[in-house]
C-alpha cells in the first residue's frame, strides 16, 4: 500500500510526471514505429485496445496513413499492414502473443510497447519500447496506457505540455467538489468523438473494473440513436472531448447530469480515474483488487 492509500491512487496521481518524462523518448518512438503513408493495424486487449484505438484514429486524421485498431482475437491482418504495433503492459497476454506469431511468421514490421522486461512480448517482437518505469502494481491499469498515449500522441507531432499542465491542475482540485454530481450517479454513459471515442470506452472500462458501476460507452454522434433513451435524472452522461450540435440540450432534457470539461480528452481521463477511487472508497472495494480479474490473461 502507498502513501496516497493504494497502489492505484499513487499510479493515478503521478500520470502528468510520467507523461512530462516520457517525452524524451519521442525520437526513440519515432524510430520504431511505421512511417507516414504506411498502412497500420494497432494491436491489443481491455485497456491495450482502447488506447490502439485513439492512437489509430489520431494517426489517420493527422494524414500519417491508413491505420485500423483491433483486440487481438478479432483482428484481420489479412487484409495486409504494412507495420502492426503491439500494446501489452505485462508482454504476456495470449492472444497478443498469439498476433505476434502471424506477423513474425509473416515477416511484417512490427514493434512492441510493453511495461515488463524479460517477457515473451518484449524478447521476441522485432523491436520493443520498454517503458518498465510506468509498470503498475495495481491489476487496473491507469499509467502504463496514458503514458504509452502520451508517447505515441508526441511521436505524431502533437504537444503535450498544455495536456500535463490541465492534469495537474485537475489532480489539484478538491475531489469532493469536482465530482460531486458523479459520486453517487445510478449510470453514467461516457462519450467520445475520433481518437477519444477509444478513451470514452477505457473511462466506462475503469468504472466497471474498479467500482463494478454501470457504466456505457458510445461515439457521441451515435448516442441520439438509442442509448439516450436510458438517460435520466440521477444518472451522468460524460463527454470526454466536443459534443455534436443539441445535444447538450437534449441530455438536459432528460434529466441527467452532463458532465463536460473543454479540456483534452486524455487529461480529462485522469478526472476519471479519480472518480473510480472516490467510488472505490465509498462502496468498501479495493481498487488495486478487482473482482474476477488478474494481471494478464494467460489461457492454457
């Protein structure tokens, strides 16, 4: 147990030093990964996934080249990558191990970002971007996927400072006042629009794993067409990144609480980490020990 309570909360509340530290690795990064105008499959699973999704989405719309986003036991490297990137922190899930056997077997580039040394994942990839130093004690991950967030975002171009300065100040607040009309909130339904629909899926992920909350997850624009009809007064709808035009309104309407900040998406993702520990310590649940869940999903 760490002095701020759990091995989550110590993990949670250094994100913005990690990302601030990983910036020196950008070239390093740059190097591995593919190149503009090739075409890329981002691999991983849970967390891994989501955060594959947003970078995958970035690189796109950023004009780097085509790139897809799959978990490992759906993907469809058929279809012919260029380059696929791995996402495992403990570099020994089986079903990314399972994707790194095609791509060797296939002789397509591919690189690795791992949080464990000496792991299958890490020794075998082609090349591996070790970031051991935001490995995490806590099953839920919060730090290692930020930060390898963080990396590949500064690896396409994009500044990071104003995003370390927002999760400061974020981290700073008074917990009690920020997430007030979130602590106790029957549901709450997360939103995204491009790269952040991927972190609207991790933020509604970490609801479940930590506080077993309900918690939905929608690209914003698809929200009208259904999901809004389970909206209501004392539940949440969060929208991680710009709304679409009304709907603000409409999620009034319903008596929900709409909760937005015109802040980064993946510094807003910190304020919900936060939310999951304030929940985690009023139900009685130990955030570093989900129910049902381990490290790394092995399968025989």
């Amino acid at each position: 147990m760490s002095e701020h309570g759990s091995h989550l909360a110590a993990e949670v509340a250094g994100q913005p030093d990690d990302w601030a530290a990983v910036l020196s690795r950008t070239d390093e990064a740059r190097a591995a990964l593919p190149r503009p105008g090739q075409r890329v499959a981002v691999i991983g699973c849970g967390t891994s996934w989501f955060i594959a999704q947003a970078y995958a989405a970035l690189r796109e719309d950023l004009g780097q080249g085509p790139s897809d986003a799959y978990t490992a036991s759906e993907h469809r490297l058929g279809r012919g990558y260029d380059h696929v990137v791995l996402i495992s922190r403990s570099g020994t899930t089986t079903e990314v191990l399972s994707v790194l056997d095609r791509v060797r077997a296939d002789g397509t580039a591919h690189v690795a970002f791992v949080a464990t040394a000496g792991t299958p994942l890490a020794e075998q990839a082609e090349r591996t971007v070790l970031l051991p130093e935001v490995d995490e004690r806590s099953v839920v991950q919060t730090r290692f996927a930020t930060t390898t967030l963080a990396l590949l975002r500064s690896s396409l171009g994009q500044d990071l400072a104003p995003v370390i300065d927002q999760a400061r100040d974020l981290l700073a607040e008074d917990e009690q006042r920020a997430l007030a009309a979130l602590l106790d909130a029957e549901q709450i339904t997360f939103l995204g629009r491009g790269w952040s629909i991927g972190l609207a899926h991790e933020a509604a992920l970490k609801l479940r794993e930590s506080t077993q909350a309900w918690a939905e997850s929608y690209p914003a624009m698809d929200y009208r067409h259904g999901p809004i009809s389970i909206a209501g007064a004392g539940r949440a709808v969060w929208s991680l990144g710009p709304l679409p035009d009304g709907l603000t309104e409409q999620v009034r309407a319903t008596g929900a609480h709409l909760e937005h900040r015109p802040i980064d998406p993946m510094a807003d993702l910190v304020r919900v980490h936060r939310l999951c520990l304030a929940r985690a310590r009023r139900a009685g649940l130990d955030p570093d020990r989900p129910r049902h869940l381990t490290r790394s999903i092995v399968l025989a």
